[in-house]
C-alpha cells in the first residue's frame, strides 16, 4: 500500500476547531482538503478528536449530517447526539459496557444525548434506565 504524507497538522487542528460550531469555514476546509474528513486531532493526554466528534459534542446536527454526507465514520457519540437509538440500542447490545464510554475531552453518551435535543430523548432515556 502507498503511504501517502501527512495532513498538515495545523490544517487538522483548524478543521477540529471549527466543527464545534463553523459549518461554513469546515465546508471550505473540507473543499480546500477532502482528506480532512476522518482527520483527527490529539488536545494532549489521548484527547483525540475528529470534526465528526466535535460536532457531536456540540449538538451541530447541521455540521455532524455534512460530514456524514462525505464520508466520516460515524460512531456511536455520533449516533447518539443524532437520536439514532437503534444504531446505539445494537451497539449496547453488542457491548453493554460501551454505555460507559466517554467521548472527546471526555464527555459522556448521556451528555452526547443532552446535546442532541429532542431528537436524542428516547436515548437520554434509555441512558437513565
């Protein structure tokens, strides 16, 4: 396989950064380099997020479907925020203890729900059972 160089580590820090809450900028970060999409940021200590965690973190539904759209790996913070119970519900299923999982900047599953509103209620619940 062909190892390909590096993305340019301040171009993953600023494509993380803004998919807290600038959807324009990570759309224009995005066009500028599409290897971006599963690109992640280390904040320290194994805080490593991508712009799909970011967003999740941050109820950005509207930046989280973009990035889904292009190809970002959706993972069960992810599936959370976005009110996706069944994706969650399996993955449970599969492995109970991932209820138990703390995302980026070591936020929770039940704090990922919080974020996604009322689309995440029925997930808020079943966190609470």
């Amino acid at each position: 396989m062909e190892r390909k160089a590096a993305l340019d580590p301040t171009l993953v820090n600023e494509f993380v950064a803004n998919a807290h809450g600038d959807a324009e900028r990570v759309a224009t970060l995005l066009e500028q380099e599409p290897m971006l999409i599963n690109a992640a940021w280390d904040w320290g200590g194994g805080d490593w997020e991508t712009a799909l965690g970011a967003a999740s973190h941050m109820g950005r539904k509207d930046i989280a479907h973009y990035l889904l759209e292009r190809g970002a790996r959706i993972d069960i913070f992810a599936a959370t925020m976005l009110g996706q119970i069944e994706v969650v519900q399996a993955i449970l299923q599969a492995f109970p203890n991932a209820r138990h999982l703390r995302g980026p900047h070591g936020i929770s599953l039940l704090d990922h729900a919080k974020a996604g509103g009322e689309e995440a209620a029925p997930i808020i619940k079943l966190f609470q059972e």
